[in-house]
C-alpha cells in the first residue's frame, strides 16, 4: 500500500546544515505544527541551533515555509516540547545553552550555571503563526544540583481524564553529579529522568517525579508519556545503561507526581538507544509507539502497538527499510495518525519526514 508522505524538513535547506529532533502537535483548528531545531554550521548536538516551525492547513500533505520560533544568539535553543491547551493556546518549552556548552562538559561539570541548561517557555496565541519572547523558568523547574537537562523531546501532556484533568506534563530527563570520585558525571549511571508538572495553565510550574540511578540495568534519559483513558500516565525512556534492552517504562497514576514503580526494563520496545514517541488511540483503545527496532543501528522507523496498556507489545507498522532516528506521534484526525521522523537514503538525519498513516492499519 502506498502512503502519502512529505518532507517538511531536509538538511540543507532554508541556510541549515541539519535538521534535528522533531516535535508535532494539532492544534484547536486542526492545524498541524511540525517543530525541529534548525542547525546552522553543522549536524552537532551544541552550537548555533535554533527551533524552526512549519505549518500545515491540509493534515500534512504540504508545508508552509519555514518560520523561526526561539533563537538564542549564537547559542543554543532546542529541545522543543509543544502542547495544546484548551483555550487553543499553544505553549512550547524548550532549552538553552551557550554555544560552547556541549553536553559532555556539562555533564563533567564544567560549564557555569548561566551557560548551562536553562528551561523556557514560549506561547502562541494564533496558531503557531507568532510567539511571545521566551520566559525563563529555570529556578522552576530544575533542581540546582543537576547539570544535563532537556525537555522532551516531542509533544508534551494536557491531561483530560481522572482527578487530575487540566494538568500539564512535560516529559523531561537530567543528570547528577557523580557520588563516586573516580567517575566524572558522563557515566550512564547520573542519567534520570523527571516531569514538569503545573496546575495553572503554564504560569507556574514544579518538578514531578523523579527517576535517576535505580537499578543498573537503567538509567533514563529522553522520555516520553501517553494519558491512558482511566488518567494513569504512561511513560517510556531511551535507557542509557550498558543493558541488552534500550528502553524501559513505568506508569504514575497520581498525574506525575509519583511513579508506581522505578523505571523497569520493555523487552517489547526492543531498539537501539534513541528517543522514541508514544500517543494513545483512546476510541481504539490501543497505545502506539514510534521508533527504530533493531537493538544496533538507527534504522526500520517501526510503529508497535499496545492493547493492555503498554505491558506487551505487537508490530504493526514499518515505514521503510532505511536509516531512521528521532520521531513523534500525532492525531490528524479519527481516521489518522502521523509519524514526524529522522530519515533518508544513506543517514536517518538527511530529512525530517511526515507519513499519513490510517489508523485501521495499525489495528
């Protein structure tokens, strides 16, 4: 069967090297946002990154050009983590750094607080087509004594269900400083991850649970979260520790605030250490999850489903036999679901792609 596909980003475009990350959301009007960072003198994760948005009015079949939603000089803002509230308000959080703040020297400890990971968050009122400045809100939502931080990455929460409807919940990952004095902080072992969790539509927010050097088998990183229809959250995590598996998941049935259990390995989710995305079909009853399955390589962008609420998992989907990486899920509408994904001929990072996928083939 033949898919409709298209290709919002490709590197090289639009005066950037590369384009990263992917985060997609629907907006109140049916819009679709297709956000990534924009990497200007090279594919490196730190440097000169900006977050990029394009729009679409027709369920991704063709994109608007490209607009520039957060800049921070010749730094870094990325991580994009976008939701949708009910008024239509779109917020985005995000991160930012110095340009020479890579992610090893952070996690070494060896970048000042103001040069390190700081968190924002940027709203739109009209779609997607304009944004307010961004606003800190780093005293918020990181603890002081972590020093890698990132958002997401994709689409973040707005609870609909159980006690807890209307909360916000971003998916978000961190590192500690090393307890033992032989190591340096870059161990797998300080990697954990975390949610921010806030009541008042944005304007405040806290720190959730949080998940950091349980048991070796584990150590959490990206992460992402699903709303079940009973409000129990679903997440699962790209796992960094040196483990035949690479992802591991958990619940919270508390709205994020605490998890049932620490992270635990997801034999189903079987694949090489990689964000990966979630999103749950509520009239279906079936929780989806996007990413590459083969244990080694970035490859085979794969969709697996779930009926019992993420404890077993099945293939149901296969986008293509070539290279693949970051993704995100969306809702276009009750007959279909899109997949916003890393891939090309001959790297996964070659292109941004977005696929229509019918939700009767994924059943």
């Amino acid at each position: 069967m033949a898919y409709e596909t298209s290709v919002p980003y490709r590197a090289g475009g639009n005066g950037y090297t590369a384009f990263r990350i992917p985060a997609a959301v629907r907006t109140r009007s049916g819009t679709l946002l297709a956000f990534a960072e924009g990497r200007t003198a090279s594919a490196a994760d730190s440097g000169d990154i900006d977050i990029v948005l394009k729009r679409s009015t027709d369920g991704g079949r063709t994109w608007s050009p490209l607009h520039v939603v957060a800049r921070n000089g010749t730094g870094t803002a990325g991580n994009p983590a976008p939701l949708i509230l009910p008024t239509g308000r779109i917020l985005l959080l995000q991160v930012h750094n110095a340009a020479h703040a890579t992610e090893e020297r952070i996690r070494r400890g060896h970048i000042s607080a103001a040069d390190g990971r700081r968190i924002h968050l940027q709203h739109s009122d009209d779609d997607g087509t304009t944004w307010s400045p961004p606003r800190d809100l780093t005293d918020q939502a990181k603890n002081p004594t972590w020093r890698w931080y990132a958002t997401g990455p994709g689409h973040a929460l707005h609870l609909r269900h159980g006690p807890h409807a209307g909360r916000l919940v971003v998916p978000a990952n961190h590192s500690t400083p090393p307890t033992d004095p032989t190591h340096d902080g870059t161990e797998p072992r300080y990697n954990g991850a975390h949610t921010l969790l806030s009541d008042d539509h944005g304007t405040t927010w806290r720190i959730g649970w949080t998940d950091s050097d349980t048991h070796p088998s584990v150590a959490p990183n990206e992460t992402t979260a699903a709303e079940l229809p009973d409000g129990t959250l679903y997440f699962t995590t790209r796992n960094e520790a040196p483990a035949p598996w690479h992802r591991a998941d958990t619940r919270s049935t508390d709205g994020g605030t605490h998890l049932t259990t620490p992270f635990r390995p997801q034999a189903g989710l079987a694949g090489p250490p990689v964000h990966g995305s979630t999103l749950h079909l509520d009239d279906h009853h079936t929780l989806l999850h996007a990413g590459p399955p083969p244990p080694t390589a970035r490859a085979l962008m794969t969709l697996r489903t779930s009926r019992d609420h993420g404890h077993t998992w099945r293939h149901a989907h296969t986008a293509s036999g070539l290279p693949a990486g970051y993704s995100d899920l969306v809702r276009i509408d009750p007959t279909t679901v899109g997949l916003l994904y890393e891939t090309g001929d001959f790297s996964a990072y070659a292109t941004i792609t977005f696929r229509r996928i019918p939700v009767e083939d994924l059943l």
